[in-house]
C-alpha cells in the first residue's frame, strides 16, 4: 500500500527568501506556495488608474497608494498576498524584520477576472476583514465601468455599494475622497457580453 509522502510546510523565512529571489509572485497560506497569474492587458491598465487616481486624490491626506508589488501579510490567518491597490494612512507598519511586507493597508482593491473572482469575493475577503486597520474594500469589473465598495461599519458588519457608468463617481469614507469612474476606466475597451449563450443546432457544421 503506497504511503502518501507529508506536503512540506514551509516556514515565514524559507517562503520570504523564495519570493525575494523568484521572477514571479506568489501566495503564501499555511506554509504552502501559490503562484499568481499575470493578468490581462485591461486588468492591468484598470489597476494603474486606480492606483493614480487614488495618488492623485490624496496629495492632501497622510495616505500613499500602492500598486500591486507591495506585499501584504494578515496577521490573523498567515495569509501572504498581493492586492492590485492598497492604500496605507499614516506610517508602515512592517512584519518584524521586513522592509517589504506590511500590515496596515486602510483600503485594497481587486481588479475582478474570471479566475480570480471567487476567491477576491469569498474567502481573500474573510480573510482581509480580519485585518484591524482594514475599513473599505473596491472590486472592479472588467467587463463594464462598475465598482463594488464595501464598507466597515462600527459594528463590525460590512455595507455594499456600488456605482456604474464612466459618469459616476465613488466616495470613499475613510479617505474623505471621491473618485471618478472616468478616470479609473479611461482607456478601457470592454468587450460587449453576449445576451444568452449561443446554442448551436442539431447537425450544423
């Protein structure tokens, strides 16, 4: 009878001295690497607006934007990630003996792709709630001007809203800003979705 062989669960210090050497990026979650894919030229482009928006929205607060290089640790779950946009307010706080992963991040943002989606809307975002400094949450879509913002209510329950059309504009709480969906989505060309599946018939070629 084969005996299955242990996963080899890694240490904090063995994935960081990886991920400092490798050409890509990766999760880390229970001691076990995951390697993220590169995303579309819109993912991209749509990620890069938020991020000079949102710079460009801040000059007068105590805030910073970042794009997706700056590496984040959760504290609560382990969790090692790579958020599209992150917004830290006031000084970075890093992980012990880091100059390059921080805890503090106010607000993240996740660019939405097929691949991605479930995991950003279900079980990255119980995870992101359990960060202490963490009050709002952006998904945007790639496939019309939407954004979805969640919100961190003093009850610890989190409000959705979400705003759609290059016309409209988001206000963000805890920022005291408002971003335009113009901005966030100029340059974007999304692709028009198909009303209902195409069904091909019986004997047709």
């Amino acid at each position: 009878m084969a005996v299955a062989r242990p996963i080899h669960r890694m240490t904090e210090a063995e994935y960081l001295a990886i991920e400092r050497a490798a050409p890509f990026k990766s999760e880390c979650f229970a001691g076990e690497m995951f390697a993220i894919a590169g995303g579309s030229a819109m993912h991209s482009l749509i990620a890069v607006n938020l991020a000079a928006e949102l710079r460009a929205k801040l000059k007068s607060r105590p805030c910073d934007a970042f794009n997706s290089d700056l590496r984040i640790k959760i504290e609560a779950t382990g969790l090692y990630t790579y958020p599209d946009v992150s917004v830290v307010c006031g000084p970075l706080q890093y992980v012990a003996g880091t100059n390059d992963t921080i805890l503090n991040p106010v607000l993240l943002v996740e660019v939405l792709s097929d691949s991605t989606e479930a995991y950003d809307r279900g079980e990255k975002f119980q995870m992101y709630r359990q960060i202490p400094s963490f009050k709002e949450y952006v998904l945007a879509s790639q496939r019309l001007p939407r954004l979805e913002h969640f919100a961190r209510r003093s009850n610890d329950e989190w409000a959705l809203r979400t705003v759609e059309g290059r016309d409209a504009s988001l206000t963000l709480p805890c920022l005291e800003v408002t971003i335009d969906l113009n901005e966030v989505f100029a340059g974007v060309e999304f692709e028009p979705l198909p009303i209902r599946p195409q069904v091909q018939h019986r004997g047709s070629g």
